[in-house]
C-alpha cells in the first residue's frame, strides 16, 4: 500500500505530498482550486512539479501511514487537507518538512501554530474558522426552526477538535436555552446509527460539523436528512448543492487554492514561520427552497433576502 510510485522517485522536479483524510472523488473540486493556485504561481503537475496524492478515505491509521510515508521520502512540502486531522498528523510526523493546511478550526486553539500572524513553525496555512461560525448556524437555524427545543450535533469522534466542538456546542446551545444531542460517527454503518437516534431522541434540528471525512460522505448525510425529514445546518454550500436545507460558511474551494500559493511560495523558497495564516473575508449564506418545501418548511422572507444563493 506504501509503496513508493516512479514519479516521486523522479528527483528533478520538487515532488509534494497531498495528504488527506476523505476520497478523492468528492473532493474533485478543491483539488482543481488547489492545482489553480500552484498554477498562479508558475507550478504545474508533470512539467515542473511532481505530486503524491494520499487519499486516506476516512481510515485514520491509514492516514498516519500516509504521512510517515511522505516524510521518510522527504518530500519537499505536505499540503495536509481535509481538516485538522490531517494537519495535527503531518505535524506529529514531521517538525522540519513545510506544511501547508487547510482547516475548519482554530489553528492556535489546535496547537498547529503559536500565532496565526506569525506560526513560528513548520506548518502554516488557511483556516476556514468554521467552529467560530457555529453561533452564527445556530441563530440561523432557530429563525429557520423557532419552535425547535432540542436540537443535535454530529461530530467525529476521531477528529482532534471534537471535544472543544462538543464544550462550544454545549455553550452555545445552553445559551440559547435550548437542549443538545451529541452524535457520534466516523463512518457510514455509524452515521446511518446516528440519525437513527437522533430520531428517536426527538430531535428537531440537527448541526454537522466542519469534519472532512463528513464533507466527503455529503451526499450520503444529505440523504440521510430528507429520509429522517430531518431540517439540518451545514458548514459549507456543497450541501445544499447536494439536497441540503442550508449552509453558512466561507468557500471552501478559496481556501485550497490560497493553499496552492502558499505551497507554490515555498517551493519558491519562502519559510512557512513567515506566511501568516490566512482566513476567509467572505462568507455564503445558501438556502436549498425545494429542501424546505419538502420538510414543510417555510424559510423566513428576509433570510432568503440576505441569503448569497437561493436554490429553487
């Protein structure tokens, strides 16, 4: 499985490593954004750069295998995406090699960084500030679900942000006077359970989490909602895009190709210490109507006029 391809052993073009935990297929998109920006800075794959994809399709052994595998071949840069699994796992595997990360959470509150302005250490990155934005999803959702009293959360159990994501949610739900569910799942089987319960435990909304293994299982969890009529708060617009209510987040698509550049300005010979992470300016609000129409739903006319797309 770890076996080292031809052209990564090619040493007359810098090779990168492209460390992820989800499949590649739903991340189609981000991987064209991420090549968009190595392109903006004069890099492309097979002409002046070469590049080992590790696609760990949800397996977290299987991604701490992917990112040894990478270090002991010294590759000349990580791009770690897929969230902060994937950073914190190219950080425990290597201090030296550049890292380059894409991540929903706080990059200082993970420990990837000891300051976003300036990392001071081998990985830097972009930041998508999705667990900050979960006050926001709640707001959002209770103007969309008023009468909604116990709602839930699903989050990854493997995911190392998934205790702080558990102690915000709780703050935040308490604050609104509402009550949480906790769901757990890190694979399918589990997230077909969770749903399952949070039926039964007569939930009325639920909130999923800016996890990439669940970005890659979109459509799966999307289904999963209409089947349990479900109403649910998604971290990025590919949801509704898929079928889903609504979502409120920044692009994720930006953020790889603003990781592209970073990746193509240290092969250009700049230190990950002096890039500072960078983080969204622009944020979408998206509301799928036939989902709504089909829960019963009637999403209030002033969101729909402050939303960034409305999917009919």
């Amino acid at each position: 499985m770890l076996a080292w391809p031809l052209s990564a052993r090619a040493q007359s073009v810098p090779v990168i490593g492209f460390l992820n935990i989800a499949s590649r297929a739903p991340f189609a998109t981000f991987l064209a954004a991420f090549h968009n920006g190595l392109n903006a800075r004069g890099y492309a794959e097979g002409k002046n750069i070469a590049i080992e994809y590790r696609w760990a399709e949800g397996d977290h052994n299987r991604l701490q295998q992917y990112a040894a595998d990478l270090v002991r071949h010294q590759v000349a840069v990580i791009a770690a995406t897929g969230g902060t699994v994937s950073a914190n796992v190219a950080r425990t595997a290597t201090q030296t090699i550049p890292i380059v990360f894409v991540v929903g959470n706080d990059p200082v509150r993970e420990g990837l960084v000891s300051s976003v302005n300036r990392p001071d250490t081998n990985a830097t990155g972009v930041t998508l500030i999705s667990t900050e934005l979960l006050k926001k999803r709640i707001e959002l959702l209770r103007r969309v679900m008023p009468a909604a009293r116990k709602i839930a959360m699903l989050v990854h159990p493997q995911t190392p942000s998934a205790q702080s994501e558990r102690l915000d949610g709780q703050r935040l739900i308490e604050e609104a006077g509402l009550e949480l569910i906790i769901l757990e799942a890190s694979n399918e089987s589990e997230l077909d359970n969770a749903f399952d319960s949070a039926v039964k435990a007569g939930v009325a909304a639920l909130l999923v989490t800016a996890d990439g293994y669940y970005t890659s299982r979109r459509a799966q969890i999307v289904a999963l909602a209409a089947t349990h009529k479900l109403p649910t708060a998604y971290p990025w617009r590919q949801y509704p895009e898929a079928g889903g209510l609504m979502s409120y987040g920044p692009h994720i698509a930006d953020a790889y190709r603003q990781a592209g550049d970073y990746v193509g300005r240290i092969l250009d010979g700049a230190k990950p210490q002096d890039l500072a992470v960078r983080q969204p300016a622009t944020f979408d609000l998206v509301f799928n109507v036939k989902t709504a129409k089909a829960l019963g739903i009637e999403v209030p006319y002033p969101l729909l006029g402050i939303a960034t797309t409305v999917i009919e």
